[in-house]
C-alpha cells in the first residue's frame, strides 16, 4: 500500500484484528469507521464513484420482463424461496422505476444487480431456460471484446478450485468453459454456463453450508440498458461500501455520519443497496457473530480499494517508457541488423529481452504462471507489481485484435489481487505507426506501442492512433490519421 496515511490505518486495524479474546467497544469502533471513511474520502472521489454505478441503473424493461416471463411456470425445488412473492415483487418495482426520480435509482439497480435471477435459478425447477439463455446470449453477442472478458474473467474466478474449496464439480462442460481461451467460443459458453451450470455448483456449495463465490452480476447483465458494466474495482469497492454501511448502522452508527464523512446525500446509493440486501440477498437478514470485528475486515479492505484507486506515477512504468524510446531510437528500418532485436523472434525472445533491460536497472521483474492462466511477465516490488503482456504485430492491426489483447490482459488482471494494473506491450514492426498515449485506461491498464516500423515516419502513409472510447471505462477505439 502506497498512501502513507492509508497504510498507516490499515497496519492499525490488522493490529487490532490480531488480539486474541478481545472485546472491541463498538464506540471506538464506531469513531474508527468515521476516520477511515473520511480518511478515504480525501483520496477517492466517493460521489463520483456514486455516480458512476448509477449511471448503469437504466433499466431495460423489455427484457426484464421477458426474464419475468421465463420463470413463470417454475416452482421452488430446494431451499425456502417463495416464487410467486419473488416475480410479483419484480413486477410491483418495475413500474414504480419509470416515476422514481434519481434517489431511487440506487434502489433499482441493486435489486437488478443483486441475488433475484440466482435465486430463481438456484432454488427452482420448470424455467424456460431456454429463452433465459437465448436472452443472455443476445446480450453477448453485442457486447463488447473488453466487457466480455471482464465478465469471463469474474465468472471464472468463481468456479475455480480456490473458490469451491479445491472441488473440481462441475463436470465435461464446466470444464471446458474454464479451459477455453478462445474469445469467440468462450462468448458461445457463458450463456449455458450462467444459466444451467453456473447455478447447480452454487447450489452444492449451499447445500454444503457453505457461503457462494458471487463475482458476476446477472442481474445486472439482464438489466442494464447499456450491457457495460461498471469497472470491476468500482463494483468490488461499491460492494465494500455496502457491507460497511450495513455493519457501521448495525453498532449503532447513523446514516447521516456515514453520508458526511464521504460527501455524499443522507440517502445514498450505498445505503439504498444495504436496504434492498436485507429483503432480497439471501444472506442478508444474517448478522455475524462479532460485529465490530466484521466491520474491522472490511475497513480493511476498504483501505485496500482506495489505495488502488490512487492513479499512482509507477517506476515501473517510467522504466518501460525509457525501454520504447531506447528502442526507437536505435532502430533503422533499413538497416534492422544495426538494433539488438530481431522481429523474426518468438515472444518468449522478446519478453526476455524487457525482463533483462528492466533488472539491469534494479526492477524486478519474472515470468510467471498462474494456473491455467499464463502472462508473461510481471515487474515491479510487492507494493506496485504490474502485469505485461507481450505482442508482435507484423502487420497493422485494428480495433478487433488490440480488442481481444486487451480482454486477455485483463483476464490475467482478474486472477490478481484487486488493484493490480497492467501493461500491453506491442512490438509494431508494421508499416503503420500506432499512437497510444501515455495514460491509464480505467486506471487498469496502459498499452505501451514499440514502433519498429518497416518505414521512417516521413515514410508513412498514415498512423493509427489508440484512445479511450468514450463512455466506457475499459474499451478503446482505433483511429487512422
């Protein structure tokens, strides 16, 4: 963690955390939440973030009403889960969104984005889930590469063997959707195992008494006017604050100094959340045992999301910018031989070539293997670690391939603690200059351009130049100029 302040509170809450057999006063408590919600105030925009999740509370009613429809002949299987009540509530709130003005709009979206469609999916028998699925696969097709790969990525980091406790259930087809890393055919697969798969190894996780891995929203991929989702450290830190509001008002604290202490309304979007958990999530009437140590943990990792949230200037990053102009300059498009590199490389060349530059310059950096999935390498100390994917293009690319370069970046950066940025790296030895910016996309990633072109600049016919898609927080668009 790099925010010294931050730091310093969180080494104070893991401190507590770690005393045995000791009784927290939820005063002090209390009084601690308040410094460390104002605390991360002063370094992330909390209204904006506020703003940014209700901007995707634009419902689609159409097809919300069309997933209604798909569960109307259902009836309960397993669990307590009363179907009728369930659809007559999502009926009742649907009309009542039309009117609601923008208070309630928080209300709505965590009601699309919570836990309705996976209960009813989960607990019940007889649901057309053919049409549920074709549903969802229409959403897939339209949806963008990066998007795609971010719901991927989230989908299966549940059903890894770290979330289901090392169990490998599932069977051919679980296990084929984890192993295929083929964009296209992975947008075939997620809309059977979201809707049949994905719910029966929830359930044997409940059944076993055991708490479920919930990273994807379905709710709010059926819902959500526009299918892009909210950044994933948005959703994971807005999630954060949801819990820490409950537990904050749970030891008595009040709305109003929840609100205050990050500059937002009494009635917020994270407090509305809180109240539709409580009647919807399934888990959501439960109380921990220890209240104040709960709320400590997710303090914690509240302190965790805002450091991530800093757009930090990396060493690392500096040291890679020196890489690519180093690299430019040396090469002569006539004279290739005259550079140390040499484009009829593999990858692994190349990326053993920036792993030496960056340790010949005292930044660490290694190869790496995570599971199933493999990047190329990592660089960087513990506190500010950043993940590179190595690419060669020969010829001038579009939006498509950098499309599905970028959706794999990301997915490595899914399987990495939250906060983890990245870095696309592209050998360019095309005829085409590619312009990229030096900026963070969605403070996530940056893509680094190595010309190498086969032409000098005077020579080139035109240039591409890579910026971020407006209205969205992940996507590029690809310009010629």
């Amino acid at each position: 963690m790099r925010n010294p302040r931050l730091r310093a509170i969180a080494e104070d809450i893991d401190r507590l955390l770690s005393i045995e057999r000791f009784e927290l006063d939820s005063d002090d408590v209390r009084e601690l939440a308040e410094v460390v919600l104002a605390l991360v105030a002063a370094v992330v925009d909390i209204p904006g973030l506020e703003t940014r999740m209700l901007e995707g509370t634009r419902v689609n009613f159409d097809r919300v009403e069309k997933a209604i429809s798909c569960f109307e002949s259902a009836k309960t299987a397993r669990g307590a889960l009363d179907v009728e009540d369930t659809l007559a509530e999502l009926r009742r709130l649907l009309p009542d969104r039309r009117q609601d003005g923008a208070a309630r709009l928080g209300a709505h979206r965590a009601v699309a984005t919570g836990q309705m469609f996976e209960d009813l999916l989960i607990y019940t028998d007889g649901a057309d889930l053919e049409a549920f699925e074709a549903l969802l696969t229409k959403i897939f097709v339209d949806m963008d590469d990066v998007d795609l790969s971010n719901i991927l990525g989230s989908a299966k980091t549940e059903c890894s063997p770290e979330a289901l406790n090392g169990s490998t259930a599932g069977g051919a087809d679980v296990l084929e959707f984890m192993q295929t890393h083929d964009l296209p055919r992975e947008r075939e697969l997620l809309p059977p195992f979201l809707t049949r798969h994905r719910p029966r190894l929830q359930w044997k996780k409940i059944d076993a008494g055991d708490a479920i891995p919930c990273e994807v929203s379905l709710g709010a991929i059926l819902a959500a006017e526009r299918p892009t989702p909210p950044a994933p450290l948005d959703q994971r830190m807005s999630r954060c604050l949801v819990h820490v509001f409950g537990l904050f008002t749970a030891i008595q604290g009040t709305p109003r100094a929840f609100a205050s202490r990050l500059g937002l309304e009494e009635e917020s979007y994270f407090q509305v959340s809180h109240e539709m958990d409580l009647r919807y999530w399934r888990w959501g009437k439960a109380r921990p045992d220890n209240l104040q140590s709960s709320l400590l943990v997710w303090l914690r990792r509240l302190t965790s999301y805002a450091d991530a949230h800093i757009d930090w200037a990396s060493p690392v990053e500096a040291t890679m910018r020196a890489y690519k102009l180093g690299l430019e300059v040396q090469w002569i498009p006539k004279h290739p031989s005259a550079s140390d590199l040499d484009k009829t490389w593999h990858e692994d060349r190349f990326q053993r070539h920036a792993v030496r530059f960056l340790l010949e310059r005292n930044v660490p950096a290694c190869g790496t293997k995570l599971g199933s999935y493999e990047q190329d390498f990592v660089a960087g100390d513990p506190d500010e670690r950043l993940v590179v994917e190595v690419k060669i293009y020969k010829k001038a690319a579009g939006a498509a391939r950098l499309g599905q370069n970028i959706g794999q970046l990301l997915q490595y950066l899914d399987q990495q603690d939250p906060g983890r940025r990245g870095v696309l790296c592209i050998y360019n030895f095309s005829a085409v200059p590619m312009i990229a910016p030096p900026l963070w996309i969605g403070n996530q990633y940056m893509i680094l351009v190595i010309n190498l072109c086969s032409v000098t600049p005077s020579q080139a016919k035109k240039r591409r130049s890579i910026l971020p898609r407006a209205g969205t927080h992940l996507a590029v668009d690809v310009e010629d100029i």
